[in-house]
C-alpha cells in the first residue's frame, strides 16, 4: 500500500499547530511511504462508519466515561476489518500518527479529552507509540479475532477498554493469542449481568502471575485448551493470594 507518515520527533509540534488552526507544510512534514494502491481511499469509508457508530453517544464524554469504553468494543471491529492487511504499513507507527493527527484528530480528542482540555498526545501515539488510539483499537481486534467462531469478533468486542490497555496490550503476554483468547473467555464467560468474573484487585494479582510464569512458560506455544487451563488455574491461586491478603490486613 502507498501511506502516509510523520516522523515521531514531528509529531508534537504538528498536533499544536493543526489544534491551532495555523497551518502545516504537508510536503515538509509528511512522508510517502510503500507504493502500489493509495490507502486513503480505504480511510473515506471508514471515517463514514466510526462516525456513524460514535453518533450514537453523547458529543462529550467525561473522564472515564465506560460509554468510551463501549464505543471503541464496536469501533475496533471496522478499524480491522476496513483497513486491508499490509504488515509494512501496519507495523509503522509513523503511519498511525499520521492517520490520529492528520485523519483522525477530533475521534481521538472526543473519546480521551472533555470539554476543557483536549486529549493527551500519547492517544495519538506521540511519546506512547502503542497507545495510539487507532493502533490500540486495530491491535485489540486482531488478536481477539477468531474465524472458527460464527462471529470472529465477539471475543474482540467483550471486555472494558481498561482491560484490553492495562491487562493485554500493556503486557508482554498480550502478544500471545491463544493466551489472550483464553484470559479473555475465562473473564468474561457470565452473562453481562453478571459482569466480568474476577474483580479488579484479582485481575491485577492474575496478570502479575502470568508475567512471573511467562519467564518459564513458552505462551506461544500453548493451544487453545492449554491455554484456558492455565489462566483457570492461575486464577484461582489469584482469588486465594488476594484473599490471604485481605485476612492478614
């Protein structure tokens, strides 16, 4: 694919001037990148349906809204699924600062700023390079997708978006699918009314737990079984050493 990208020492510079509204010298600051078909074609259609999904809440969300939460669960279907699969393209991160900065600006300042203060520049993948909200959100759905279910994405869309950032994509562990497949079942097995299995304060021990064994344990290698057993099992040593803890205080 033929991309776009702006280098990260630019980035910041090139936020504050587009917040602005004073103007950006495209041809110094951006970079074409790959070749073959231009992927700006691609991004037209899925502008159109993230604005068509986030219509449907409020026009500012407070801090910690779990409404935001909910909107990136749907979003990050059509970020995977409207994007095609080029790896040069999608392991540039140069690229997705572009495609927040330049593309995507409003989305990211509507879902992680308020009406006082804009969103913070690592949510453009500036500073923070993973926690690009676009990237975050592609990322989040490839590695829940699963063409042996009748929806590939329903894995993807369950669980909060404090889970997916603190507990997969900020762990070493989360590269590992099937181990994240597995984490992902196990937590969110109930009914939505019953909300997630394991508490915060235990989902925190286990995720300390799985980083200990990752020294020992080759993840990638574990099959689907494997890896739902593992995470049941560490699960339950998580509850007790919690447990333990709240006797003991």
């Amino acid at each position: 694919m033929r991309y776009l990208a702006i280098k990260a020492d630019r980035a910041r510079e090139i936020l504050e001037k587009l917040r602005a509204g004073e103007p950006v010298d495209e041809e110094r600051e951006v970079e074409i990148r790959g070749s073959g078909e231009d992927v700006e074609p691609r991004l037209v259609e899925l502008a159109r349906k993230l604005d068509e999904i986030r219509s449907n809440y409020p026009p500012v969300l407070k801090q910690r809204d779990p409404r935001g939460g909910a909107f990136e669960a749907e979003a990050c279907v059509e970020v995977h699924r409207r994007l095609p699969f080029d790896p040069a393209m999608l392991a540039d991160h140069d690229w997705w600062t572009w495609l927040a900065v330049f593309y995507f600006r409003e989305l990211v300042d509507w879902r992680h700023g308020s009406e006082k203060r804009t969103a913070a520049p690592a949510n453009f993948g500036i500073g923070a390079r993973n926690e690009n909200l676009l990237y975050r959100m592609w990322l989040r759905a490839d590695i829940g997708y699963d063409p042996d279910r009748r929806d590939p994405y329903e894995l993807a869309r369950r669980g909060d978006q404090d889970f997916w950032r603190s507990h997969v994509l900020r762990q070493g562990y989360g590269r590992c699918r099937e181990l994240v497949k597995a984490l992902v079942i196990y937590q969110f097995s109930n009914s939505a009314q019953h909300g997630p299995t394991l508490r915060t304060d235990e989902l925190r021990e286990l995720a300390k737990r799985l980083r200990r064994i990752q020294a020992n344990v080759m993840f990638e290698c574990l099959d689907r079984d494997a890896a739902l057993e593992l995470v049941r099992s560490e699960a339950e040593r998580a509850k007790r050493a919690v447990q333990e803890r709240v006797l003991k205080a």
